[in-house]
C-alpha cells in the first residue's frame, strides 16, 4: 500500500498514522516509540503549566529526533462564584462521603487552592520550545494565538465533533482537521462542552471531508487493518488511534487498571462527565453512577481538580471503582507488547489487506 499523502507531507512521517494524545494515559516515551516508528507521536499536555510543558517536550525530544506533536486542552474557565463555590463544596462533600463508604480516605481541597492553566501561557510555552506540530480540543485556538504559531511555522491541527466546527477550523488556519469519532475514547473534542454532538464517527467523517479541503485524521473506533481501512475509504487521509495503546509497555496505566479493561464488556462503556465536569468515553464504575446519579458535578476544570485526589488515593490502593479508565467503543483484546510494535504489526496488516483486496 502506498502511504505518502499529504498528511504524510505535512507531518513529515512515514505513515499518515497519529498516536492519540491521551492525557494520563500516554507517556513521553510512548510518544518516541510511535515516531520512532515512522508515525507521529502526540505528547499530551492537556492544561498542565507552562514550565511542565516545556520540560516534557525538552524530555521528548532528547529521546527521538523525529517529529511528534503537542496537545493542549482550549477549555473556557469558568468564573468562581458563589454559586460554583456552593455547587463545588456540595460536590466535594457527597464524594468525601461516598469514598469514605468505601474506605478511602481522601481529603478534598478547597476551590480556591487550585492554579488554573490558561492555555495562552501554554502557547508561548511551545513556540519558545520550537515546538513543530501543536494538536489541540476544546475548542478553536484565538485569532491573537493562531497568527503567533503560524508566525513561529507551527502546524495545526485542531479537533472536531460536528461538521460547523470542521469549517470553523478551516476558515481560522488548521492545516490538519482530525474528526474526533462518536467511538472515541477520552474526553469528546467538542467546543461547547454541554453541546455533544451524537453523530455516529464514520457517517461524521464523511461528510466533513465532502465539506473541507484541509486534510483529514480520523479518530475513533480504529483498531485493526480493517477500520482502518474504513477510514481511508470515507476519505480520511490520516488516522488517530488511541485505545490500541492503552495497554501498552509505555502506557501509564497500571496492571490492576489494566486487568479491568481486559474485562470490560459492551455495555461497561459510557460517556460521563463525573471524573472531569466534561463529557469522556470510558469504562463505568461506581464512582461514575453514584456521581451521576446524585448530579454532583461542576464545571471543568474543577471537578476534575476536585476529583485528582481521589484518583491518585485510589490508585494507590489499587481501586479500579474510584479512578477513570477511558476507551472506545470497539473492545478489542488490548496489547500489552510496546507501542513500536503494535504500530508495525498494524501496518503490516494494513499493507497485507491492501494485497488481498
């Protein structure tokens, strides 16, 4: 099969193939194996400080001369009124208990402990880094932070969920669009968090690409030769993929988050916005129904500032019912080989259904 496209091009790979930026997930190190590998390796950075930023991209590319990207979550953050501190607190309050239920004990900080990131500081971050390629979600970059990059020659690539924000990204200078699937794992991609477009990833894919001339990735539900293949028919040029690595030897999770994922089932997989205050694909829990349920939920980021110590206490103890795992849509048996490796025995697949079709 001949990979070389204009993604290919753009991004100065090999193969048109992007590892997902996967926030907790994906490591520096899993971001070099899949450059290392002839694709593109994508180093999430989701809203962590400016100086973090910076030091993890000076760590990336001490590892691998190839080019990998940089992903930044564009989130709104929200005013602190009384009202938010009276929701949050509420919040705070009903998960203390239900952990305590549960025996973890946590203690929750205070709303006004947290230092929020705001991504401009990050956007200067990355041009002092001479960062090449800055992948974004959330929403679509200012006119003041996109002319800056494109000055510095970042390429951008920016995440949709509906075909208005598709256009949007192209009208304002993304040079890549990657179409963020029903299927996908993680947080959903779309600008306005309590507006989740429900189209289903392939039926969105083609339309987007009747719609744009940018060049397309695509991203979810990719697993295999097969809806990989898919993909590329419906007209994407690029291909995301995330939860093929969430297993992985460079992925953070660990082996009890792993053994629950091996057994998830179908109907495990939802969307919740428990853990973060933003709607993400994962596997359910009794946090996620008991938080749901009782509606306790603020804003992002807070709720997922709120939720942080909760998670590392139940990692420590090793709690697969108080730390979130997300996935897609399409369970699969997950890897536990290197990322490299996944990677080559992918396209090998690939190339050989090209051969066979």
């Amino acid at each position: 099969m001949n990979w070389t496209n204009d993604i290919t091009r753009l991004l100065n790979v090999t193969y048109p193939i992007i590892q997902a930026p996967m926030f907790g997930v994906s490591t520096p190190e899993m971001a070099v194996a899949a450059s290392n590998a002839g694709c593109l390796g994508s180093l999430a950075l989701a809203d962590l400080p400016a100086d973090k930023c910076a030091q993890l991209i000076r760590a990336t590319r001490q590892l691998t001369t190839k080019p990998f990207a940089a992903n930044i979550f564009l989130n709104e953050i929200p005013e602190i009124t009384d009202e938010l501190k009276r929701r949050y607190n509420a919040a705070r309050l009903f998960i203390e208990q239900l952990a305590h239920e549960h025996r973890l004990e946590v203690v929750l900080p205070e709303i006004d402990s947290f230092k929020i990131t705001d991504y401009h500081d990050q956007v200067d971050a990355l041009i002092e880094a001479r960062c090449p390629i800055v992948s974004f979600t959330f929403g679509n970059l200012d006119t003041k932070s996109i002319e800056k990059l494109k000055a510095a020659g970042t390429l951008l690539m920016g995440t949709c969920t509906s075909v208005a924000e598709a256009m949007e990204l192209e009208q304002t200078g993304s040079d890549i669009i990657c179409v963020q699937g029903w299927e996908a794992g993680g947080h959903r991609g779309s600008f306005i968090p309590e507006n989740i477009p429900q189209i289903g990833g392939f039926s969105l894919l083609a339309q987007v690409y009747d719609s744009v001339k940018t060049p397309v990735v695509y991203a979810g539900g990719i697993y295999n030769a097969t809806t990989l293949s898919a993909a590329r028919k419906l007209g994407a040029q690029g291909f995301q993929i995330g939860s093929i690595f969430i297993a992985s030897k460079e992925s953070q999770l660990q082996e009890f988050e792993i053994k629950r994922l091996m057994s998830a089932r179908e109907e495990d997989i939802i969307l919740t916005k428990s853990f973060s205050g933003r709607y993400a694909r994962g596997i359910k829990n009794i946090f996620t129904e008991a938080v749901e349920n009782a509606s306790q939920i603020v804003p992002y980021p807070y709720q997922n500032k709120l939720t942080g110590e909760l998670r590392k206490a139940a990692k420590a103890n090793k709690n697969a019912d108080f730390v979130n795992i997300w996935a897609g849509q399409s369970l699969h048996p997950f890897s536990e080989a290197s990322t490299g490796v996944i990677l080559k025995e992918l396209i090998a697949a690939v190339n050989q259904l090209a051969v066979d079709s």
